[in-house]
C-alpha cells in the first residue's frame, strides 16, 4: 500500500512542498481523517468537510503562522488543526484532556484569535491588519466568514469600517446557503443571486459599494482555482473580499443531503454515514418541552409570536414554524435585533417569546 500523502505533512511548510496536483488527494485523505474521527468521537461534521480544500489551499499560498487566518466561529477548523501540527492528537477533539473543538491561541501559533460566537472575524483581523500597518510589519490577515454569520450587525460593522481603510485584508466569504439552519433574510437572496449570475454579477454590488476588490463567485472544492486566486490577491493592497461557494459535508453523501442533522451528527458509522440512535433518556430535551409548550400556547392564544437568532431546530421553535409560520421568525444572527423586535411587537399587543441559545 502506497504511503499516504497527508503521513508526510505535520506543518504547512511540508504541504507546500507538494506539486498542485497533488492536492486533491490531500483533500482527500483529510476529508476522511475527519470523518474517521468525529464518527467515534462526535463533534462538528459538515462545516469541515465543506471546507477541505479551501483550508489546503490556504496554507498552501499563504506563508501561516506569520500571515494570520482568523475563523469566524471556528467549528469549520478541523482540517486547519490537522495540518497546523495537530494530526497526531486530533483523536483527542474536544475530549477532556484533549485539543479544544474551536482555534485557540494558547493551542498553537496558527490558532491566531479564539473564537465560538459568531461574526467576529472580520473586526478581528481588521484588528490585525491595521496593529501590522502601525508596526510597519508585512503580513497577510485572512477571515473567513459563512454566508449565515456575515448577516450579522457585527460583521457588517465591521465591513463599514474596513471598507474605509487600507488595510491589507481578506475577507473570504464561504457560501453554502446554510448555519445551522438554512440561511434566512434579504441578503441570503442576494447572494443567491450572485451565485446565478456568476459571469453577470449585478451592476451595483454591495462589497464593491464599500470599497472592496470583488473577486467570485469562485468554486471553492477546485483547489487550482483557489491556488490562482489567492496568489493573484496576494498582489492587490488594500481591502478584498473573495466569494466562494462550497457544499456543507462535501465527500459524505447523507451529509451533503441532510445538513441540519450532520451538522454535529454525534456518533455514526463512518462508511455508511448513518447515525447510530443515540440512547434514549427517561428526561426531556428542556428545548423540546419549550418547543411544545410555545406551540400549545400559540394554539390557544393567537397574539403569541415566536422569535429566533438563526436556532429554530436547537430552540424547537422548528414545531411552530411548521404549525404557525405568519407567527414565527427567524431573524438570523442577529440577538441584539431580535430582542428589539420582540420589544416592538409587545408595544402593539403582541406576546413574544425570543429565544436565544445562553451558551452562544
């Protein structure tokens, strides 16, 4: 048997030994470490799969741990812990004693900010960009940011400010349509859009609009194309933004087809892909009982809403969208809206019940 090409890479230096066309089947190999890994051990499934070979192609191209990727929430990094020195100990992924499920700085020189919520990337390594320019030292300063995460008032902040510096920043959007749910709001169907009229991308586009060097959309599973493009961009100053589409659980069928479920599937068998049924517990789910009382409730009183931050299926507040959908709202990441909009609903006699996840 053929010695595996990912044996070979401990570091991102040894990865950028490899000829391009050797890379896909580096894609592979870690695709499949993945999955041989979390199918025993639990933890974030598709975000990583669905980002293999844009996670190869970036320590590929960009010289890490001195150029500074920073990703946004963190889930999608398994494959950047493997190659970023962490093969050996991944069995131990979010295991007590183990490596942490999410980048973390005092984890290793490539994990260059901690993360787990949401839509921080971009100020962060706005952050970078401008604490480099101030020490006159040249480096790179990456985030890659979800379609769900970018909608945001965070990131948007965050775009508003970058867009009116120079700072030498990439912002990488990968698109695949879903968080944890699918992805909800105006700029969802934008972006959608944008992804139709890949050759005519509309007239006024809203990254070029605040000041941004547009590239995309780009495939992000064709790892040539990445290479070219990241290495382009490493050419232009000032702040970019590259859009690429990708599949969440890309390499696993039932991931590719139920995304919900295989976002953090738990234990399943890694050849078949079907999840193995958890054990059944004598006590409710507390989200469970929440869901199905909202619903009774809502039942019986007609001036009750329900409101969620991008958590319907967490929240089971999926059970009343499906029975009431005029009467329940999905506003995506947004809490800080979330909050004010139930406050506006009340103000008219409305009873709004906004939940959002403590632990986010």
């Amino acid at each position: 048997m053929s010695k595996k090409l990912l044996d070979t890479i401990d570091y991102p230096s040894d990865l950028q030994k490899l000829a391009i066309k050797e890379l896909p089947k580096v894609a592979e190999e870690l695709r499949q470490l993945i999955i041989d890994i979390v199918s025993t051990k639990e933890g974030h499934l598709g975000a990583s799969l669905g980002v293999i070979e844009l996670t190869i192609a970036l320590h590929y191209c960009f010289n890490t741990p001195k150029d500074l990727i920073v990703w946004d929430v963190g889930h999608q990094a398994y494959g950047h812990k493997i190659l970023t020195g962490r093969k050996k100990i991944f069995e131990t992924n979010r295991q007590l004693g183990g490596i942490s499920g999410f980048p973390k700085r005092s984890e290793s020189e490539f994990d260059t900010f901690g993360v787990g919520h949401s839509s921080t990337s971009i100020s962060a390594a706005l952050g970078m960009a401008i604490g480099s320019k101030l020490s006159k030292t040249n480096k790179h300063h990456i985030a890659i940011i979800g379609d769900a995460s970018i909608a945001s008032g965070m990131a948007f902040e965050a775009l508003n400010h970058a867009g009116d510096t120079d700072a030498n920043l990439l912002i990488i959007l990968n698109d695949n349509a879903i968080g944890i749910d699918p992805s909800v709001g105006a700029l969802k169907d934008y972006l959608t859009r944008m992804k139709s009229t890949r050759n005519d991308i509309e007239q006024h586009n809203i990254f070029e609009s605040l000041n941004f060097d547009y590239s995309g959309p780009i495939d992000g599973h064709n790892i040539d194309e990445l290479v070219i493009e990241f290495n382009r961009l490493k050419t232009i100053k000032g702040p970019k933004f590259l859009h690429v589409i990708t599949t969440k659980g890309k390499g696993l069928r039932q991931a590719e087809e139920n995304q919900v479920k295989y976002h953090a599937p738990g234990k399943f068998d890694k050849i078949s892909g079907d999840v193995f049924p958890k054990a059944t517990n004598e006590f409710s789910k507390f989200q469970d009982v929440f869901g199905k009382t909202i619903l009774e409730l809502a039942s019986l009183n007609q001036k009750i809403v329900g409101i969620t931050p991008a958590m319907l299926t967490g929240s089971s507040l999926k059970l009343m969208l499906d029975e009431f959908p005029e009467r329940t709202f999905d506003v995506g990441i947004a809490e800080q809206h979330a909050v004010t909009l139930a406050a506006g609903m009340a103000t008219q006699g409305l009873v709004p019940f906004c939940n959002i996840y403590s632990t986010f």
